[in-house]
C-alpha cells in the first residue's frame, strides 16, 4: 500500500515567520541585556557625594528659604545628569565649609585655586569666573590701580575666602589687613558704620545689587555706596575634593559632564537669541 508523502507541519513561509519570531526574540533579550548592564554599569560607578558651599554668596551659591539656590547650584544640578554621581549639595558660613571639606567630610564648590591649597584637593577645571570688587563709601573715594592702593587700609572679607595668590600674599605681608565676616551685607553695614575703609565684594556688579538689596538698612543706604571701576582680581572658582577622599575620578566625571552643560548652555542662548530675532 502507498503511504502517503511526508508533508511538513507548517509550510516554508509559516517555518520563516517562526525563524523571524526567534530572532527578534533573541535581539530584544540581547537589546535588554545590554541595556540592563549599562544600568548596572551606571550605578555600579555612580557615587552620592556630598558638596558643600557658602550660603551667602547670592547670586553665584546661596540659600534661599533654606533651598540651596544660584548659579552653581544649578550647574552641580545639571551636571549630576551627566556625571552619574548625585550631589547632595549643603550650604552653610564659607569657614565652617572649607574646614569640613578640608576634613574629607565632602566636597567644595566655590573654591578657588592657590599654591596652598593645591597640595590638599583634587579640582575640577574652573567653573565660574568671580569678579572681586571694592566698595567704598561716597565721599571717600580712592584711586585704586592695584594692591598697592590699598596700603594701610582696613578691608572686609570673608572668614577662610582666598582672594587669589597675589591677594592673599598682600595679606600676609601686612601691606592691608582684613576684616573676616561670614557675609557681605555684614560686610557693608560695617563700612557704612565707618569700621572699614572698604570691603571686598564678590560677583561683580550683579553680586553688588543683591547685596545692597539683601537689608533694609543698605537698600535706604544704597547712594551712599560707591563701586571702584578696577576690579581686585578674577577668581576662578572650582568644584575640589579633599586628596585624602580619593575622588579624583569623580572630579574627572563632573569636568566630562560639564562639557556637556556648558554644550546644552549654549545650545540654549542660541535657540533665546533665535526667538529673539523672530520677534516683529
């Protein structure tokens, strides 16, 4: 008797669409495996690192309602997207601050660069650019060319702030004392008190403003205040770990991640002046 031919269970076309199923199977594990080991890669390199700051250095790092808050804050915030690492970012008197970091209890930001120093951190590149001015009072204006102006004068500043190696040697020669404080509205409710001869201030013009409008008494004050045209020095500010925490590699990931924050910054002013430009 004639046995029937053998016929396959599932035609050509339905063995492929299988084959086909399979494969895409097999590429979507693949595609989730690799996502899932970028994911764990991630976090497996990813630390929380506590990043301490000044609280009263509006408009660069503040606090604001008890909210960290400016510039800086901002930049660490947009940062930490990139880096991996979350900031946890605590602001508190610049002194209080730097000895805490200098202890390897977190890291700084707003920390400038000196010969001092530079053996006791790991930085970033610079972050900011701080203009560092001097105020007087009206009517006791001086000219002021360089450090050499301020010969004998008594200045404010802020407790533990370095202003810059050549500031900070005119310092410790005694060629002008300082004055330390843990503000600037302190600072110029000294100066208008006829304590100071002058006083430091940070941030350029815009950090002038706030100040002046940080306190009754400076806001019903403000005319009597005068901002010399040299600047004392530009400070660049960093992000720096104490060496003994060893995070010279998250320093490297946030210098890498703010590569890219100051791209997207850019990127931002540009599409602004766009619209600008669109506007009748």
């Amino acid at each position: 008797m004639d046995r029937p031919a053998w016929k396959p269970a599932h035609s050509e076309r339905e063995q492929q669409h299988r084959v086909d199923v399979m494969r895409g199977l097999k590429s979507t594990r693949r595609a989730t495996l690799i996502g899932l080991f970028l994911v764990v890669s991630l976090a497996a390199r990813a630390d929380r690192l506590v990043v301490m700051g000044d609280d009263r250095y509006a408009p660069v790092i503040y606090a604001e309602a008890g909210r960290p808050a400016g510039f800086l804050v901002d930049l660490l915030r947009r940062a930490q997207v990139y880096s991996g690492d979350e900031y946890d970012i605590q602001l508190m008197p610049w002194k209080r601050a730097y000895a805490m970091a200098l202890r390897g209890m977190g890291g700084l930001i707003g920390v400038s660069h000196n010969s001092e120093r530079a053996p006791l951190f790991d930085y970033s590149k610079p972050v900011y650019d701080d203009a560092i001015r001097v105020v007087v009072l009206k009517g006791q204006e001086f000219k002021f060319d360089g450090l050499e102006d301020l010969k004998g004068k008594n200045v404010g500043g802020v407790a533990g702030a370095s202003y810059g190696e050549a500031v900070d040697r005119a310092i410790a020669s005694g060629l002008f004392t300082v004055d330390r404080d843990i503000g600037q509205s302190s600072r110029l409710r000294k100066l208008l008190a006829g304590r100071l001869d002058a006083a430091f201030i940070g941030n350029g013009e815009a950090g002038f403003r706030l100040v002046l409008e940080s306190h009754p008494e400076l806001q019903a004050n403000r005319e009597r205040f005068v901002l010399l045209p040299t600047p004392l020095a530009r400070d660049p500010l960093h992000l720096a770990f104490a060496k003994s925490m060893q995070q010279h590699a998250a320093v490297q990931r946030f210098d890498a991640a703010m590569e890219r924050v100051m791209a997207d910054l850019k990127a931002e002013a540009a599409r602004e002046r766009a619209k600008l430009d669109k506007r009748p």
